[in-house]
C-alpha cells in the first residue's frame, strides 16, 4: 500500500533539558523539540500517558540503561500518538532516571501512509541516537518498510514467538478494531489495520 501523498507526521522529543534547550525556556524534565503541528493538548497527552518509564519490577541490582526501550500507541478521536523511548542515565543533576522519549502524532490512520502503526518504528528518522532541540520539520511518512517490519513478518512474531504470545497478549486486548482510548504498546499497534 502506498502512503498518502503529502503525509507527515509530526514529532515531539521529551527529556531532561537545560533552559536554553527546552522549548518553554524551562529546565528540567520538559520538551526539547517539536514539530509546529503539535498542540498544547498534544504536549499533555504526551506528558500523562506516553513517557519512557521504567517499569516497577526492574530490580534495584538492574542497571537502569539496561532496560528495554518502551514503545506505545495511543488513539484519542481521531488523533493518534506513537511513541518510543529509552533511559539514558544520569539526569543533569547528577541524579538517575534520565530518559528520552519521541512521539509522532497524525490525525486517522490515514495519516500513517497505509502502514500499521508498528511498521513506523522502522522509520530511518527513528533512531532516538540524538536528542535535538528546537523547531522540528514534520517527518514525511516513509515510502517503505524494511522486510522485518513487514506485516506479515511483524504477525508472525506476534502470533509465534513464545516472548510475544506471553507479554505482548497479557497486556492489551488485541482486536482488529481498537479500543477508542488505549495505550497497548506493540499489541494495538499491530493490530490497528490501515487497510
């Protein structure tokens, strides 16, 4: 399937930052950068339901950098939030618990170019290797997906990897039609059809 001509997805980048590099002038835990079609409701939804967060059963004894990257979808109406995230370690601080988070928004499931939602994270500009600051320019929405991000591929791991039968299913309903509101992860981003 072809995405959309024109598409674009705005973006949203979260982190410990400096006053200088925070889009508010404000230190602290805040954004770092967006994209000029996020809006203030965008920023809340973000802020309250989409964060990195380190799961509370990761054991004192685990290096926090060691915990897997996080990744969730939200659907609000018709705006929908993709989010991806990692810790990075000491905050500026000095103190642990640093984490950077980048969120793409689009209006419908159009707007994700007729891939599902999962297939985005295989997006060249979604490598989370730098934490920029300032004005974004919209991503366009890619053209292709590398073979591994394949639907079927990605159905596959879904249906038959031991790991993802296990963790994946136990936290989401996974339904062809998804829930209005949900923040499933890997689960409803699969399983949101485009098609």
């Amino acid at each position: 399937m072809s995405p959309t001509v024109g598409s674009v997805l705005d973006v949203a980048v979260y982190s410990d930052t400096t006053a200088d590099e925070s889009v508010d002038g404000v230190e602290g835990f805040n954004f770092r950068a967006l994209s000029g079609g996020i809006t203030p409701e965008d920023r809340r939804r973000i802020r309250e339901e989409l964060l990195h967060r380190v799961h509370p059963t990761w054991n004192h004894d685990h290096d926090e950098l060691a915990h897997p990257p996080t990744c969730a979808h939200l659907r609000h109406g018709d705006r929908h939030y993709l989010a991806r995230g990692h810790s990075t370690g000491l905050t500026l601080s000095g103190r642990s618990g640093n984490l950077i988070t980048q969120v793409v928004v689009t209006d419908g499931v159009a707007g994700f170019g007729g891939f599902c939602p999962a297939q985005l994270y295989a997006a060249a500009g979604w490598t989370l290797a730098e934490t920029p600051s300032g004005d974004l320019e919209p991503w366009p929405v890619p053209v292709s997906v590398r073979d591994d991000f394949g639907a079927a591929a990605l159905q596959a791991m879904f249906t038959d990897d031991p790991w993802a039968v296990r963790v994946l299913r136990s936290t989401s309903p996974c339904s062809r039609r998804p829930a209005a509101r949900s923040r499933a992860g890997w689960c409803s981003s699969i399983a949101t059809s485009t098609s």
